[in-house]
C-alpha cells in the first residue's frame, strides 16, 4: 500500500513540474523570447547527448 501511494505522490509531482514547465514556456513563446521549435530542437540535442554518455556508463 505504501508503494502505491509513493508512486501516486511521484506522478501527481511530474505531472505539476510538467504543467509548470509548459506554462513556462508558454509565457516566453508570447514574449518573443523562445519559439517552440528552438525549445524543441534543444531538448532533442540534450536527449542525443544524454543517451551519449549513457552508453559509456
């Protein structure tokens, strides 16, 4: 029963750190600052890198 509350507790926490990574970006999409496509080519260039080093591991 803990298990089940501990991976609850877990997936209630990703799920608000994605809201509030999304509204983040969001906000600097309608500021001009970012476009969504240069977040995204970002994020795939730092999973490239971190598969990289994984196969090192």
């Amino acid at each position: 029963m803990v298990k089940e509350k501990e991976i609850e507790e877990l997936k209630e926490e990703i799920e608000l750190l994605d809201d509030m990574l999304s509204a983040l970006v969001e906000l600097l999409e309608e500021k001009g600052v970012l476009r969504y496509e240069e977040w995204e080519k970002k994020i795939k260039e730092k999973i490239k890198k971190s598969e990289k080093l994984k196969r090192f591991d």
